[in-house]
C-alpha cells in the first residue's frame, strides 16, 4: 500500500495551493485559557487518566497552548537497579506513565542510560488517546530557551546551582485547530500507539485516517475560496474526481475509509474545518460546554510565571489578577511516590551492564525531590500535576500569602478523603492520580503579586544548613563554565574557532553542537576537502523555530566563522553526520542560531556536589496517622 505521504504529494501536485496562514489572533482572549476538568475519556474507561486540560478558547492549528512549564528530568532512574527495591517495580510503573522522553526536552546528555523528564501541567494532565491528538511538544521551548536573569550569573557560585532545573519553557503546540471545549489530546509518538492498541471508541479508523482526511478538506477548502464562481455541481465533480479516483489510485483499501469522513456536500467541508477536524465532528459531544466546565472544572488563569522577588529563588508565581482571600488561587492533582529513598542516586558502576555500586554511599539525589510535597514522618512525597504549581516558592510561616489544604466537596474537584486513611503500603496499590490539593489565599492578592506559601520549619532549617554551608565553602567564589553558562555568553558573540580556540577555549565538560539538515553543494563546486578528505555539505535547516529536533543535533568542531547578515555569524563546523563511527563531513554557511551548548554526562549543575534537596513541608493538619510510616 502507497503511504499517506504519497496521498499528501499527489493530491498537493494536483490542488498546488500555498497553506493558509494560522498566525490570526484568538476573538476570545478573555475567556478562560484553559480547565482542569475530569477527562473525558475517563467516562469511557475508569481505568484511564482521571484528570484533563480543556480549551477554555479557540485555539488555532500551530498556535501555542498557554501555561508553559519546567522539565525535570530524572537521571538513570528508570533501571533494574530502582525496579528491584521495595516498592520501585511500582513507582517506576506509575512515574514511566508520566514522562517525556529525553529527546523532547534535550536532557539526553545528563545521565548514562535515560534523562526521561516529569513535566507538570500540560506534560501530564494533556492525555493520549490512541485515535486522536490535536497538540505536540514544541521541542524547540525547550532546546531553544532563552535563560534570562533569575539564573545565576555566569562563572559565579550561586545557592541556586543545582538546586532549580535548568529545563524551562516546556509549551504544547496545536497541531490543529481546537475549539473551546475540546480536551487537549497530546502526540505521545509512536511508542504509546503500540502499547495502547485497545481503542477505548471501538473505532476502526486510525489516527492517520483522520489526519489524511483534515489535510484533503483543507485542500479542497482553500480551492473552492481560491475560485469562489466554482458551480455546486463542479465542486461535486472535482471531489467525486479526486476522492474516488486520485485518493482510491493511491491509498487502496484504505481510500474507503477516508472517504467516509469527507461529507459528500461541498458545503459542508468549511464546516468540518471549522469543527475542529473530522475526529471532532464526528465525535461533536466531546466538546465540553462552558457551563459544564465551570460545573465539573477549574479555570486555570490566576497564575503567571516571572522573575521571583525572594533572593535565591529564581522563578516565580505570580497573581495573574486580583485573588480575593479564601479564594482557591488553583487546584493540583498529585502523583504519589510511596518511598522517596527511591530518589536517592548511587554512581554507575558498570554501563554495559547497568549497575550501580552502593558500597560508597549514594552521590546524591533527585532533583524532582525539591518539587515534592512531604512530611519529615512519612516516606512518601506527592508531585503536583497541576500547571504553574512549581512556580510557588516559600513565604515562610509569617510572610506567605497562601496555603496549601486538600481540595474538598466544596471545590469543584475534590479530594476522595478514603485515601487518607490508606497506609503508604496500601498506597502502593492505586496506580492513579487520586489526591487533590488546593493552594488558597489567606489574603487579597493583588494582580502582579507574587503568590508564596509557607514550605514548613523543616524545608526551612535544611535551607538554612546548606545556605550556612555555602557561604563557608563557596560564596564570592568562582563556578566552572556550564553549558547554560555558555549559552548566554554565546548569545551574542561569536563561536571559538580553530584559529582562536586555544586562547578561548570552551571548559572541557561541555560540547558545542549545532542543529543540521544538508544538502550537496551546488554542481562544480568543491565537494571534499583536500587535506582531511572528509565531505562537504551545505546546510538547509532548520531556519523556523519549530523545526528545531534533536533528530538534527549533532557535535561539532567550528573550523571557521564569517560574518552574515541577519545570522550574525555563519560557520563551517565538522560534524559526525554519519551512521559509522569516523563518518564526519564539513558544512558550510551554518548559521549562529542553530549551534548551542550542553554538558557531558553528570556534568550538569543537577549534579553539583551538595546542592540542595530537600521535599515542599505539607501541613501538619494535611498528613493523616496512616501515612506517618517514620519513627522519629
């Protein structure tokens, strides 16, 4: 059978059409950005995510979802090694559920084996389902970010070193248009496709069947606006010519069930396009109303993100408008890890066989435990799912303005108070996100205000013991060049070349890379070098922002630079663009926007010797008896 790229090329050679642009602004953007709201397909199956995000506005195809979010990654966790401790087959079940891949946030680097990264927010609650997805993880968010000044100052210490990720901006893409009401549906690859090959719809069309058919209505659509004198009777002969004809010529058997999604009448396609794509119109009573989200939801439009105002804190929360006290400023489902010794990092031992050695003690922990919620008498921590959460930072006893309690029947979301009086054993169990938390105000917030809760007496003598250490050991000191340092200093000065590399060199634990897609050079031009034989190659891309992929990263050596208007600096880099080992090329005119930095593995400031950790305090009040499994 043809693939249904070879349908798309046909049909585009046919209709020969440029793409409508999607850049035109939301008529809606006051209207909530988006709900956290049961999901639907938990109506379907009671087994699937309890928990969903809703468009609360339009959203057109390739515009960015709100609410971008940070990446932590876990290094080397998802190993036998975690899998044979008590409780970690569990744990690493449920958390490998709720992960993004290395290659989506760039961390592939951090660790040995896997720097798979927990995403809050839009990471988690954006659901898969297996017949449809209408967003994606703009790669670029990530791999792109611009570290502005609530990160250290290069080449100096700072208490934040280690303690914060450096993975930031992690931001959902429409990969088509989503009307207000429709569930966000992420692309989780082709990976979660082959393991969920139940369809919880009982739908025989696959997802490339609908997107097959969005890409033809949208073809014929912008034929019909392109010649609008067109008769109803030629537009019925044009589609019956391409539909039948072209489309059954190049897909076979699959040709049938494309057709079924195209209405027969013309009129009707701006219609389906309109809906949102033709998974929506057929399955229009996914679309939730504004009442029933403001029934059964929560708006998530009071907090924004921004430079925090505590010292030391880097980001923070802020009021995204007037919070009035006993407000719930937002809601956060939470992941339960039922032991957090789990989270504690030994060194590799062995690579080839994946073991690590305990003999000397652990080399430190995970850098997820500083986003968790816990109790100094329990072992187990609880990971808020909900967006922008992580953002909140410690106000202490008397200065915060907020504070955490569970979500009750009051809430449009409330917390299932059975669980409460579950042991961490029995905890183990249930694999789902159960517990919800609120964060409420204990006073007016003005918009612009940063929000703070109190993080608890023994969040803050740890803080105070590593903040007393620090200025001992490191204060007023000098820091090793990271590659988020070089990221900013490079921004806008040129890369080091071979001619200047040795008075400038590049500290040795970080690796210049750059971004290429090639293509050959034009005919009667060089093709290899003389003197190192190696192939010569010119770059294509990416020159969009969303193209940017690790799939294209690849280290390089910067043999020279010139300058380019509009790129700042081109180069000419070597780089291993091949399947083999030694298989490198050289490509010219590659632009100074498409090269970057990143550590080498266990390189990174999460890795810092001493760095912070330590869990979020839960009130005394929110932690039941039951969960109580330390004897202090």
């Amino acid at each position: 059978m043809v693939s249904n790229r070879s349908v798309l090329a046909v049909f585009y050679l046919l209709v020969a059409l440029t793409p409508v642009s999607a850049d035109r602004e939301n008529s809606d953007n006051n209207a909530c950005p988006l709900w956290l709201a049961p999901s639907y397909i938990t109506e379907q199956n009671a087994n699937l995510p309890k928990f969903g995000l809703f468009a609360g506005r339009n959203y057109e195809q390739n515009s960015t979802l709100p609410l971008s979010e940070l990446a932590i990654p876990l290094i080397d966790f998802f190993e036998d090694f975690n899998r044979e401790k008590p409780f970690g087959s569990e744990i690493i079940e449920t958390l490998e559920n709720h992960v993004w891949t290395q290659e989506k946030i760039g961390s592939l680097w951090e660790g040995h084996f896997s720097s798979h990264s927990i995403v809050p927010g839009i990471g988690i609650l954006a659901n898969f389902h297996a017949t449809y997805s209408n967003a994606d993880f703009l790669k670029a968010s990530v791999l792109l970010r611009d570290s502005g000044d609530e990160f250290p100052e290069a080449g100096k210490a700072s208490l934040l070193r280690g303690a914060v990720t450096p993975y930031f901006n992690a931001t959902l893409r429409a990969t088509q248009n989503i009307p207000a009401g429709m569930e966000i549906f992420a692309d989780f690859g082709g990976a979660w496709d082959g393991n969920f090959t139940e369809n919880i719809y009982q739908d025989k069309i696959q997802r490339y069947d609908y997107h097959l058919a969005d890409e033809l209505i949208n073809k014929l659509v912008e034929l019909y606006e392109k010649y609008p004198d067109l008769s109803l009777d030629m537009k019925e002969d044009m589609m019956d010519f391409l539909l039948q004809k072209v489309l059954t010529s190049v897909a076979g058997p699959n040709a049938k069930t494309i057709n079924s999604l195209i209405p027969a009448n013309p009129r009707k396609l701006k219609k389906v396009q309109e809906s949102g794509g033709t998974f929506i119109y057929r399955y229009q009573d996914m679309i939730r109303s504004e009442e029933w989200l403001e029934t059964n939801g929560f708006c998530l439009d009071a907090i924004r993100r921004g430079k925090s105002e505590i010292p030391n804190a880097g980001r923070g929360a802020f009021a995204n408008r007037n919070i009035a006290e006993g407000e719930t400023i937002t809601i956060t489902p939470l992941l339960h890890i039922v032991d957090k010794n789990i989270l504690t990092m030994f060194p590799v031992e062995d690579i080839d066989d994946k073991t690590f050695d305990e003999s000397n003690g652990p080399i430190g922990k995970q850098l997820l435990l500083n986003y968790a919620f816990g109790h100094p008498e329990s072992n187990m921590v609880l990971v808020p799912t909900g967006p922008q959460v992580t953002l909140i930072n410690n106000g202490g006893q008397k200065g915060s303005n907020a504070q955490l309690e569970w979500a009750n029947n009051d809430d449009t979301i409330s917390n299932p108070v059975e669980y409460l009086s579950y042991t961490v054993d029995e905890m183990t169990e249930v694999q789902d996100t159960v517990l919800v938390m609120k964060v409420v105000a204990k006073q007016d917030i003005m918009e612009g205000e940063e929000i703070t809760i109190n993080y608890g007496s023994s969040w803050q003598r740890a803080w105070d013991a590593y903040e007393e250490d620090w200025k001992k050991t490191r204060e007023g000191k000098s820091h090793p060049l990271k590659a988020e340092d070089l990221r900013k200093i490079y921004k806008g000065k040129a890369l080091e070349t071979e001619e200047t590399i040795e008075e400038y060199p590049y500290p040795e634990d970080v690796m210049s890379a750059c971004f290429l897609h090639t293509r050959d050079l034009p005919d009667g031009t060089q093709m290899t070098h003389q003197e190192f034989g190696t192939e010569m190659n010119q770059f294509e891309s990416p020159t969009r922002y969303e193209d940017y992929d690790t799939t294209s990263l690849y280290f390089v050596q910067v043999l020279d630079r010139r300058e380019a208007p509009g790129f700042f600096y081109n180069y000419t880099v070597r780089a291993n663009l091949g399947s083999e080992e030694n298989e490198f090329a050289d490509v010219h005119d590659v632009p100074h926007a498409a090269c970057t930095f990143f550590d080498k593995e266990y390189t990174s400031d999460i890795h810092l010797e001493g760095a912070f950790r330590h869990p979020i305090g839960m009130p005394d009040f929110m932690v039941p008896l039951s969960w109580r499994n330390i004897v202090r």
